[in-house]
C-alpha cells in the first residue's frame, strides 16, 4: 500500500486564468448543452488546489491548460509561468502548445523559455499529432529531449448523449496512438518522452488486439511494422493513473508499458474531478491489484525520472 505520509508529485493537473463569472457562465451553459451536467460554473481556485495538495500530501503538482485560441493558450502559459514563480515548491508548468500550426507551436517553445514540460491535445483544432506536417515540431522537442504531456480534447461535442469525459477521451487518445505508431511518429523522434493521460485512455486494451492482428496483410502499414515492433514501440510510451486508477484499467497498462512507466496523475483542477472522485482515485491506487507492492510504493514519485528539476524544487516543500 502507498504511504499516506510520503509526499506524491501529481503529473496530471489542470488550472485555468482568471475568468469574469459571465464567461464562466457562458462554458457551464456550453458543456450542459454535451450532457455534462455541472450544478453550477466552474472556478479554478489556487487556495483550494493547495488545500487539497495538503490533504493528499501531494508536494507538487505539473499544472497543464491548453486554450482552443492561440491568443489564450499564450495568456493561459503565462499565468501557469506566474503560479509557479509564486510557488516553485508546489507547482510545475507543462507548457501548452498550438498543434494546429507547427510554426506557432515552436514560436511558443522558444516564447515561453525554460518550463518542465509540455502539453498537448491528441487532437487540436481538427490536427491529429500523427499528422506529419507537425515533423518540425517534433524535432525540435526531439532536439529537447522534451517530455510531452497528452491529453485528449474533452471540450468538443458529446458522444452517445454522454459527456466526453466519461468514456470518448480514452477513446480519442487510443487512435491518437495507434496512428503515431503508424506513421512512424515515435519511431523518428525516439527523444521525446511522451505521457499518455488517463492510463493511456484505450491503447493498452488495444495493444493485445493489434499483437494479433496488427501486422496483417490487409493493414495499411507503410513501415512494415512486425507485431513484436509494435508491441516494443508501445512500451516506450509513458501513462498516468488520472481518473483510472482501477485494478481493470493499470492491468492493461502494466502489462503494455510495464509499472515503471506508470506515474501519479490526480485530473484535479477540472470540473469532471472533485474531492470525492479524487479520493477515491488515490484510495484505488493505494489497494490496486494489477500493481507490485513495490511499484504501488514507487508510483508516488517516480515523476520525478521524468522532471528531475520540479522533483527538487518539490524536496524543498518535503523537507519543510
């Protein structure tokens, strides 16, 4: 069982800027028309997220945001830049990234400086990240050696009259995958480190289905990809245990890139995650049978492989 008393480092965390309670109206009234029935507007509020880091004896959490509209995605980076300068302790940035335009996104990276990571939408604007006009883009974090935060877009239409955040984002982020896998995106940019939210959404379910069929004749597969490079691609890839922290989901996770690539992941900070849903998340990792008693002891803060930089800033809160 995880200590409760050893300090997590959250990789998957969510805030937004400041909004004026009209436009928060406007996004509650949008997201109740996709079957998302909030009970009232959302606010991101510094105070409660540090009060609710307090109480799981969370030390840091990396905050990802990632706007529709370039002009809010730099505003929204900005205020992430802000929070964490205010408190470097607690708070990492993943730094968001327009993957519409892979002229603007490198302009951001270059913009924005130093942060701990990135963020990105599996599918941005109507771009998917398979899509090979994002090549530059991806060598220049590749250059980086970068780690690169997906998450998929859970502000688009409702499916099956059902939120989107309650089954089509794993969804999303599984042919989000398999299409990288494809076309060859994480076989060219080998550097890149990159994290799939949600347990990796479907693409570990999905990775027993393509073992048997994915190497078949009748499957588009320009680089003659064999079962076993599919299999060993797949398990370079990193998840989090955001919101699927359940013995059903890490199964298919351990089993496709292995506990040491699993780390913490809370979702806190959106409308979808409250305090019992986070609660119960943390109580599910903690009692998780799909996970070595090691790997539930070493999940905790095996983010900090990943961001060794915010892994230190973090042993300054611990250590007060």
């Amino acid at each position: 069982m995880i200590d409760p008393d050893v300090p997590i480092i959250d990789v998957h965390a969510h805030f937004s800027p400041p909004a004026s309670a009209e436009v928060r109206r406007a996004r509650w009234e949008m997201t109740r028309r996709e079957h998302f029935l909030a009970e009232a507007p959302y606010e991101w509020s510094l105070t409660e997220t540090l009060a609710v880091m307090d109480e799981t004896r969370t030390a840091m959490q990396l905050l990802s945001n990632i706007p529709a509209d370039l002009g809010q995605l730099r505003a929204s980076n900005d205020y992430g830049a802000e929070i964490v300068a205010a408190h470097p302790s607690r708070f990492g940035l993943l730094a968001a990234l327009p993957t519409d335009d892979p002229d603007a996104a490198i302009a951001e990276i270059h913009r924005v400086g130093d942060v701990d990571g990135w963020a990105v939408h599996a599918e941005y604007n109507g771009m998917s990240l398979q899509d090979p006009v994002l090549d530059p883009l991806w060598a220049e974090l590749n250059r980086r050696h970068a780690v690169v935060f997906v998450h998929p877009n859970a502000y688009v239409p409702a499916v099956a009259a059902m939120p989107r955040p309650l089954f089509e984002v794993a969804f999303d982020t599984g042919r989000t995958v398999v299409a990288m896998v494809y076309t060859g995106v994480f076989q060219r940019f080998p550097d890149i480190t990159f994290v799939f939210a949600h347990a990796g959404g479907t693409f570990p379910v999905l990775a027993g289905r393509l073992s048997l069929l994915g190497a078949e004749s009748w499957v588009p597969n320009p680089l003659g990809l064999s079962r076993e490079a599919i299999a060993a691609i797949l398990r370079r890839l990193w998840v989090d245990t955001a919101a699927s922290a359940s013995t059903q989901q890490l199964a298919a996770a351990v089993e496709t890139v292995g506990e040491d690539h699993i780390v913490y992941g809370s979702d806190w900070g959106v409308p979808c995650t409250g305090r019992a849903s986070l609660t119960r998340n943390l109580c599910a990792l903690r009692d998780n049978h799909a996970l070595s008693e090691a790997a539930r002891a070493a999940i905790r803060d095996r983010a900090g492989v990943l961001f060794p930089d915010a892994a230190r800033r973090a042993a300054q809160w611990n250590a007060a």
